[in-house]
C-alpha cells in the first residue's frame, strides 16, 4: 500500500528480503480488479485478474523472469464465485497448462450463461490453441461435429468436487485424462465422456463413453476407471 494507504500494490521478492512493484497493463490493476495468484514452476508468474464479476470471468497475464512487468497472456478465462480459475498445469512437464474460456463474452452479461471452450499452450502461455479432437469415438463412430470450429472441450479445476484431483500425475509424465466432449462448446458433465492423451496434449483419444472417475497406477502402466 501507499504512505496514505488509498492503494493496493503488488509487491513480488526472489529472497524474501527485496521486494519490486509489480507493473500491469493499462486499465488492470489489483487496485481495482480481483486477481488470483496461479500456479508457477517455470520463473514466469501467472495472475487471473478478474475483469467481469456477472458472470465471472477476467484475463491471464504473465510476468517477466522477476515477476516484476506483466503481460496479457490469454483474454475471458473462466473462474468461478470462489475465486477459482479453470486453469492447470501439466505435472512433471514445464510450459504445458490447460484453461477454459467464456466464448460469449458480451452475451454472457444478459443470459447470465457462459458457453466455455477449452484451450492449450505448450510454450507457457505465448500461444493457445483449441484442443485438436481424436477422429472417431471408443467405439469407433466419428463424430457429428466434422467442421474447422469442432474441438476438444474438457471440464475444468472449478467443476470439482476434489480439488484435490488433477488432470495428470508426476509418475505418469506425458498422460492427461480428464471429462469433455468433442463439439463447439463445452457440454454439461453428465452429458460428458472419458478422454485420454499420451503425449501431454497434442493428440487425443475417447477411452470411454460417459464421464468416469480415474487413478494412475504402478508408474502409469495401470489405470483403473
């Protein structure tokens, strides 16, 4: 804070003992904006700063390799009423993360319903890109969405009951599982099927119709459902 304590700053420290002030894009501020610190192993620091609060939803930024200067990373990310953000980290392998985005910004604000998309970066948050979706079902049917727009979308950290739980694991590096659908937007959870990736993300496939709960076991050579 200020000598007049009218102002919130965000102090950041490598050693505990030297701080610097963190500097923000224009209009984004932790002044006047919510912010959730988020996960960070790779010297960069993630914040969520919350820029809508009916529904809510706000924008990832990335600092420097200090923490000091911040960027936007990725605009209209989910979070929810807690604070919680639909982002998470790839374990075991740095720069890769999962986030869910609110598609229908504008018209959010009057329905009140957020249609969320799925996206992913595998170079710590310079780019995302939609998840690319396996070409056929468990039980080898493609799928009705076939267009340029169709992806893999993927139930995110604000949808559970465990927080516990994660998409992946450190003895498992490379495997992802987790609950979606293959379409335009992100479909209820009960209306959800199992799906799993291999190669930390870039391909994917449906193991099993409807959503099912998961453990890794003996080094990811056995997985029960």
């Amino acid at each position: 804070a200020d000598p007049e304590g009218r102002s919130l700053e965000l102090q950041v420290s490598l050693d505990g003992y030297h701080f610097a002030t963190g500097q923000f894009p224009l209009g984004m501020h932790p002044e006047t904006h919510a912010y959730t610190v988020l996960e960070s192993s790779t010297k960069a620091l993630f914040l969520h700063m919350t820029m809508s609060d009916d529904p809510y939803y706000g924008n990832i930024l990335k600092s420097n390799s200090n923490g000091t200067y911040f960027g936007v990373s990725l605009e209209n990310v989910n979070r929810n009423d807690a604070g919680y953000v639909d982002f998470e980290k790839m374990i075991g392998l740095d720069g890769i993360a999962l986030v869910n985005i609110v598609a229908n910004p504008i018209e959010s604000k009057v329905s009140k319903e957020k249609r969320l998309q799925t996206r992913i970066t595998h170079n710590d948050g310079s780019t995302w890109k939609p998840l690319v979706p396996p070409k056929v079902d468990s039980q080898g049917r493609t799928y009705e969405c076939s267009e340029a727009m169709c992806a893999l979308h993927l139930h995110g950290y604000t949808e559970r009951l465990d927080p516990r739980a994660t998409f992946s694991s450190p003895s498992v590096v490379g495997l992802i599982m987790a609950v979606g659908n293959v379409g335009f937007e992100l479909a209820p959870y009960d209306e959800s099927d199992t799906f799993l990736s291999r190669d930390g993300g870039f391909t994917w496939e449906e193991v099993h119709k409807d959503a099912h709960l998961w453990e890794f076991g003996d080094s990811g050579s056995v997985l029960v459902m």
